[in-house]
C-alpha cells in the first residue's frame, strides 16, 4: 500500500465492522525552534522562524522534530553510523553509558518486535533523536541556543525538546526515559492482570468540520462532560472500561487510548449516530499512554524530577535547568513552561494528559507567527501535521518560510539550503 495524505503506512486491522481499517499511524514527534526558526514535535525537531523577527545569518540554522513511540523501525541510525561515523558512534556509546543497557544493538538488529516493546522503544527514538542533533551541532555548527526560538515535543518527544533547550542533560533526560517506559509498561501489565483485555491507542482521522462533533461525542460516551484533568476525572473508571483522548494532533486527527475493545465499541457507537465514519487506524504501541492506566508512571516522574543530576559534577544540582537557554512548549498547556516547579509537575502529568499538539502548532503559528519549521528524527509524521496546519511544505517563499524534515542524511543539505534561502525572506516579510 502507499502512504496516504496524513503519512501513515496502512495495514489491515480488524475495525468493529470487520472493514479492514488500516493499522499502522505513527504519530509522534518533537520539535524545537530556531532564531529565525523553532522546532516541533516528538519526531525530532522542527526548525520555526517568526516572520518578524531580525536575527543574524541563519546559514545552518536547523531545528528539529523528536519522533514519539511508534516511529521506531530496526536500523534507523545506521544511515547516521556511515555518514558520520565517528561522531554518530560516539554519542551512540554514550546512549548504551546512559541507558544502562546495549540500547544500540536493539535499534541495529533488533528484531521489530523486541525494538517496539515500550521499555526499548521510548529510549530507542528519543537516543535516535538526540544523536542527530549531536551531528548537527558537531558537524555542521548548530547551535541550538544561538540559532532557535522555541522548542517542543509530541509526547515522547518532550524529553529531547527539554534537552534542545537547555533545561535537561542527555545523560538525565536518557535515565528518566528508561525509567519512565519501564513504569509505563509495568502499569498495563498490572490493569492485564487485575481486569483483562487489550490495551492500546488508534488514531482517529476524520474530516475537520466533523472534529469538535467527535471529541464532544467522545466524552460524551465515556462519561467526560469536559476536558478537565484526567488525572482525578477517571481514576475511579475500571482500566477495562477506560477510553480517553490521548492527543489531538490536527484539525482532523485525534488519537484514542485506552482499552482496545473498548475503542472498537466506541467507533461504531460514532459511526451510527454522527452520520460519518472517521478512519481508526491502530499505532504501534502496546500500552495505552496518556491514560489514567498510566497513574503509576507518574509517581515514578515525581520522584525522578525531584532528584539530583546523574551528570558527573552536577551531582549536588537539580535535574532540571530553568530557565533554559530557549522557551519550550508544554504539551499539556501549549504554551511555554513558566517555572522549574511548573515544568516538574506538567512532565510528570504528561504520562497521561492530552498532548495538545494542534493547540502547539497554533499558538506558535497564529501569536508567535513562527514561519520555518524543521522536524528532525526517525518518520517524517510531524512534518506532515505541522504542514497541513501552516499550509506549507518544503521551501514557500510566497509565505516566507517552510516545513521540512531531517530524518536522513540525505536531507540536511536540502534543509539547510532551503532555511539559508528563506532567511531573507522571513526578515523582510
């Protein structure tokens, strides 16, 4: 099958109605931004410039786009390994250092089914992350602080927008990530043992006039009148029954968590009453992240943010930098973090909060009039939301700006080029 439009690779899943919805959406990703530019999602990093800013050159100005669970794929760093060996190797031991295991031998040889176990996945895309931005900076003189805006990541990809800016150290930002996987899987082993069932996420891709309609009708059906916080509104709903809003990612797209068949009965409950039928497609995840299922992960984020730095000579000093060099984007409030203490807690509440992509992308579109956007990681899905929101993809130099994606060697030039290109046209726009 091809891709379709929202950049997903489709794969037969068995939808309530026996249609075959495809099954395979891997959505998440980081961003973070650039003087000039600003990055995006849990990708990797997307590079955004503002329209009105003057900045000096921007020559190798980059940003990039952390990707999320999901995006992960059995060799996603050798193209790095064999263009930049020595600098890609380096980091890449420093990964294994951090993480506590040969994270590096599962993301080489995997198999796909050991790489997308939770435990391997999380530290796998946020260490693939970072070692190209690593490459960027040492190979190509990118200097996050000298050459970014703002930062931010999908989901999973907080973490490496957190280290992009400033407010984390890799080796820190690493250990919480395996840690954090191991609580997050641990959590849907308990709700399988203490009440049954499959756990998961779908994505949910419907038309854009039909998008307020589903989400009122989504909490409508699970018995959330409003949005609030999920972390008091459904701890007393049985994980067996539980089906939320993990992210809404696009004017179109949202993504469902919870209990799989759960979701399945929800989907046809929609399809008969809203007189539509948005596309479900199943993500490669097997744990229902952004769920109240995820509670106990949260628990685990406090004390690890409480913490001192693992960073030899920082031992004595706090886990998080703040302020950091650049402003960074929660996705729980889609707006900048305001505080440590304030990071602290949104970070740790990410385990099982909205992740307010769209509301993200908005913001730094609409008030913060960022222009360029650069996603860096494994997938290119974060490239493609932040597009069809701006309207752009690639160089625009009607519109001043441009959307692009570092996954692969093979693209910096090309980004680079385009951001130099583009970097005249934003100042005088």
């Amino acid at each position: 099958m091809t891709k379709d439009d929202d950049g997903c690779r489709p794969r037969p899943w068995d939808d309530p109605d026996g249609r075959g919805q495809p099954s395979s959406f891997p959505v998440r990703n980081a961003v973070q931004t650039c003087k000039n530019t600003s990055t995006m999602d849990g990708q990797a990093m997307l590079d955004i410039t503002k329209r009105n800013q003057v900045t000096n050159s921007c020559e190798h100005c980059i940003s990039r786009n952390k990707a999320g669970q999901g995006t992960q794929k059995v060799g996603m760093l050798n193209p790095w390994l064999e263009a930049f060996p020595t600098t890609a190797k380096e980091i890449i031991q420093e990964a294994d250092h951090y993480a506590g295991f040969k994270l590096s031998d599962v993301i080489r040889d995997g198999p796909s089914k050991l790489l997308t176990q939770t435990t391997n996945a999380q530290p796998a895309i946020m260490a693939t992350s970072i070692v190209i931005l690593k490459i960027l900076e040492r190979e190509f003189d990118v200097k996050v602080a000298d050459r970014f805006d703002v930062t931010l990541g999908h989901s999973l990809g907080e973490f490496a927008a957190l280290v992009a800016g400033g407010y984390m150290d890799f080796q820190d930002s690493l250990y919480m990530v395996t840690r954090r996987a191991a609580a997050m899987s641990d959590a849907t082993k308990k709700a399988v043992q203490e009440y049954g069932g499959e756990y998961g996420m779908v994505a949910i891709v419907t038309e854009p006039e039909y998008l307020r309609e589903l989400i009122a009708a989504i909490r409508e059906f699970v018995g959330h009148s409003s949005a609030g916080s999920k972390a008091e509104s459904s701890e007393d709903v049985p994980p067996i029954e539980q089906v939320l809003i993990a992210n809404i990612n696009s004017k179109n797209q949202i993504v469902l968590s919870g209990n799989l068949e759960r979701i399945a009965t929800l989907m046809a409950h929609v399809r008969q009453f809203l007189g539509h039928e948005p596309r479900a497609v199943r993500l490669h995840s097997d744990s229902p992240f952004h769920s109240p299922i995820m509670k106990p992960a949260v628990s685990v984020m406090h004390d690890l943010l409480e913490s001192r730095s693992r960073v030899p000579g920082r031992e004595r000093e706090d886990i998080i930098n703040f302020p950091g060099d650049i402003p960074c984007i929660s996705n729980v409030t889609a707006r900048p973090f305001k505080s440590r203490e304030q990071l602290k807690d949104l970070l740790a509440r990410g385990c099982l909060e909205t992740v307010r992509w769209w509301d993200s992308i908005r913001y730094l579109d609409q008030q913060e009039k960022v222009r360029r956007w650069v996603g860096i990681g494994p997938g290119k899905v974060g490239r493609n939301l932040v597009g069809k929101e701006v309207g752009m993809r690639g160089k625009d130099l009607v519109k001043g700006g441009g959307v692009w994606a570092i996954t692969d060697p093979m693209d910096v030039e090309e980004v680079l080029r385009g951001l130099q290109e583009t970097d005249g046209v934003v100042d005088e726009a």
